[in-house]
C-alpha cells in the first residue's frame, strides 16, 4: 500500500509538469514532482528572508565560481545569454541590454516579461514584470544582481503598478508569524523567487557546463 501511494502521489505531482505556465518553468516542475513527496511545506522556500532588502530596495545577488575562466571569457558567455533573453518568446517590447562594456567586463540588461500566475481556457492571470540583471565578470567568478523589480498587474482592467519593496517583501506578504503567505501577494512573491532562482541558475550551468536537459534554444 505505502508503494501504491507514493506512485500515485509521485504521478499527481508529474501532472503538475504539464500546468506550467511559463516555458522556463518545466524544469523547476520536473525538480518539485521529485521532491513533492517529502516537502513538509510547498511554502517553506518562500518564506522569512526569501526577499532580501538591500539600502531599502529589494535585490536577490549571487556569487558564481567559474574556475579557470578568465573576466572576459565570463563577459563573453554571459553577454550573449543577457542579449537572447531579451528575444526570448515571454519577453516584451522595451527588454534590452543597457549595458555591455567590455572594458570593465560589467553587463546590465532592464527586462519587462510576462509573469503567468494562470492560464486556461476560462482566465488568463497574468502581470508585467520589470527587473533588472547586474552582471560583474571578474576572472574566476561571476556577481550578479537582479533587483529595480516592480510589476503591473491587470492592466486591461484596472491597472496597478506594484513596487517590490512594498509588495513582496517580508512585511508586507508574510503574516504576523512569518510561517505563511499572505493571500493576495503570494503569487506574485513565489513567481519571483522562481523566476529568479531560474536565472541564476541558468548563469552557473552556462559558465560551469552544467545543463538542465530541456535547454531554451532561441
């Protein structure tokens, strides 16, 4: 019997695969139906300290090694994701590389895409999203920054812009406990995190060699 409900549970969480609603999402999909029969909380990643304030803006900032690779090989590979994902097919009309200068090895790209919170033959539920990539190439690693997020939402209807800081921060979309999401927000707060989870992980299998299997080909 245990054997029996771990594959169904294991199937029901695959079925979820198919419901991703942005195309970089599959893989995270396939990564949480391995992981869905022992995850406590499907939450818990979300939560306190998820969003990190810095000088009172939110910015998500890691740090990839990239052993051997000189500043400019860095540039070189992290330029020519920064400029395809401009083009890529969730992207909207002003995304575009500011900066590449090779001088300084130092990349800085704005982006507005679609964030898709639902989508099916009864309701699209979806908002704008406004970001930006900081790269800093430096021999053997890579500092990358993504922060100046904001987003507007239902802008067919009734329009709303939303700055991150005052929407998807910990005070303002966890509860008085900060063990749960609060209701309205929580959407917008998850899509973040995993969408910025996704390109940062993007950057270090691209410097690293690492691939995710189902690669973005444009």
């Amino acid at each position: 019997m245990k054997k029996r409900a771990f594959i169904l549970m294991l199937a029901a969480a695959c079925c979820g695969i198919a419901n991703a609603q942005n195309e970089w999402e599959e893989m995270d999909k396939r990564q949480e139906a391995e992981e869905a029969v022992v995850k406590v909380n499907p939450d818990a990643k979300y939560l306190a300290g998820a969003v990190p304030m810095v000088d009172g803006r939110v910015t998500f900032s890691t740090v990839i090694n990239a052993p051997g690779k000189s500043a400019s090989e860095i540039y070189s590979t992290v330029k020519t994701y920064m400029d395809r994902l401009t083009r890529q097919p969730n992207q909207l009309e002003h995304s575009l590389l500011a900066i590449a200068d090779s001088s300084k090895n130092f990349l800085c790209g704005n982006y507005q895409e679609w964030l898709v919170f639902k989508n099916n033959a009864l309701s699209l539920d979806r908002t704008r999203f406004y970001y930006t990539l900081i790269a800093d190439c430096q021999d053997g690693r890579l500092e990358v920054k993504m922060t100046r997020i904001y987003y507007l939402y239902e802008e067919e209807r009734n329009p709303q812009t939303y700055k991150a800081e005052e929407w998807i921060d910990d005070k303002n979309a966890l509860n008085k406990k900060q063990d749960k999401l609060l209701r309205v927000s929580a959407k917008f707060r998850r899509k973040t995190i995993d969408r910025k989870d996704y390109l940062f992980r993007k950057f270090d299998e691209l410097l690293n060699g690492k691939t995710t299997g189902k690669e973005e080909q444009k």
